[in-house]
C-alpha cells in the first residue's frame, strides 16, 4: 500500500515537475520573445528619429535660405520709395530698442531718415511749476488741466508737421516729457504710431488726440504693432480712421509699413482685425 502510494506520489511529482518546466520554458521563451520585439522598437524609433533629424535640418536650412532670399528682396521692395522724407515714431509707452531699430531700418532702406519720440503721460501737470511753464505758452487764462492737455497736444501737432522754432518741443524736452532721438529732422513727412498691448498702455491718453490733431495736415499716419500681442491696440487705432500694421516685426509687416507711409490706406498683418496680408498690386 505504501509503495503504491509513493508511485502515486511519484508520478503525480513528475506531472508537476513537468508542467512547471512548460511553465518557466513558456516564459523564457516569451521573454526572449519580448526582448526581441523591444529591440526592434527601439531600433524602429531610432530609425525615425534619424529621419526627423535629417528632415528637420533640410527644413531649417529652407528656412535659412528663404530668410536670406527675403532679406535681400525687401531693400529692391522699397528702394526710394520713402526717398528724403523724415519720418517720425511716436510712443507713448516703453519700446525696445531692436523694435526702435528694425522700424528705422525699415524706412531708412526706402531711402528716408527716421526720428524716434516718446511722449510721457502728461501727468506732470500735476506739479505747479510745470504747468505754469506749460501754460505760459497760451495767453488763455485759468485754463483746465484737460484744456491745457489739449492745447498741448494741438500745438506739438503744429511743430512736429509745419515748420516752426519749436519751442514747446525743447520745453516738453526740458521738462522731461518728451525724448527725441534720431537722424531725422522736422517736420516730418508722415507718422508711425507705436501701439502696444493694451493692459501695459493706454491710446486714448496721448495717441488718438495727436492723432486727431495730426490729420489736419493730410499726412501718412499709421499704427503698428508687434505680432505676438495679447490684447492688441490696433482696432482702437482702426477706429481713429487711420492705416494700421499689425505684424511690423516680421518681413511682410515692413513692406507693408513703408508702402502706407507712401500714402497706401488700409489695415495690413496677420489678426483678425486685418484685411490682407501686404498691400499687393499697389504700385505707389
């Protein structure tokens, strides 16, 4: 009885003893087979990451090639097109100087001079002495601080735009008001307002009464702005009546630029609030 159950035991030791070597075998067998699969993957993915390495340098190299291509295009664009006009930049908020200095190139390659001038907010008209010396300018009497502000801004629109000595100019200089830079001279033959994004800057303070003032003199006026802005200040501009560029950083925005200033209306970039691209088949 023993011996037929230690032959029992036996033989049912060997069937487990068998089944678990299927078992481990199954697995060794799978994990070889999983191993496998993992390295064709990752050769797979290394495959495509070459390929996109190789497609990516053929593209910046396009890219490059375009750039240089677009660079040396846009001075036969705008040859002479601005050719001894002095064109004046205004801002009422803070610009960079690469913004300052790829505005100026832009006209100067079309053959004019640039001046850059910033206008603070006038809220030095809180301080008596500045005010006084600003309201000596006016013979009116007992003028408001929203009158003296418009009388202001109505004659710095007469000195940047007509011939004049320029008096209040230097005095808005003197007192800190105002910053003039460039190789330009007055008055100017047409105008760029600066715009910004509207939570670091206000329009309606300082741009659109000048800009109001300046129409009278049948000038180009346009406004521009960058094109990576979260909340653009051009509609207000728009809304002035006046030309506006909403990309003037990138290439397209430049040609644009200098062809409104040659006296081409329209609204000009890449936002919504644009009408086309660039000012195509205008011949002026």
């Amino acid at each position: 009885m023993l011996d037929f159950k230690y032959h029992i035991t036996s033989i049912v030791a060997v069937f487990l003893a068998l089944a678990l070597g299927i078992l481990l075998g199954s697995v060794i067998v799978d994990k070889g087979i999983i191993a496998e699969q993992q390295q064709a993957l990752i050769n797979s993915v290394k495959a495509d990451v070459k390929q996109i390495q190789e497609e990516n340098r053929s593209l910046k190299k396009e890219l490059d090639d375009a750039n240089q291509l677009q660079g040396g295009i846009f001075p036969l664009v705008v040859q002479e097109r601005l050719s001894q006009k002095n064109i004046v930049f205004i801002s009422s908020s803070l610009v960079s100087d690469t913004l300052k200095e790829t505005l100026s190139e832009s006209v100067e390659k079309a053959g004019a001079k640039s001046l850059h001038i910033r206008i603070s907010a006038i809220s030095v008209l809180d301080d008596p002495k500045k005010k006084s010396r600003l309201a000596s300018f006016f013979p009116e009497e007992n003028l408001s601080d929203d009158e003296l502000k418009s009388k202001l801004i109505e004659e710095i629109a007469v000195e940047l735009a007509t011939p004049s000595n320029k008096t209040l100019l230097k005095e808005l200089i003197d007192l800190e008001i105002l910053e003039m830079k460039g190789d330009g001279s007055l008055p100017a033959n047409g105008f760029v307002f600066i715009g910004a994004d509207l939570s670091k800057f206000d329009p309606e303070i300082i741009d659109l009464p000048l800009i109001g003032k300046l129409k009278e003199f049948g000038l180009p006026l346009v406004a521009v702005e960058v094109e990576k802005v979260s909340n653009s200040s051009i509609p207000l501009y728009q809304n002035a009546g006046i030309s506006t560029v909403d990309n003037v950083d990138a290439l397209s925005g430049r040609v644009s630029l200098v062809y409104t200033l040659r006296g081409v209306f329209g609204n000009f970039g890449v936002k919504p609030s644009a009408e086309k691209l660039l000012p195509i088949g205008i011949s002026k």
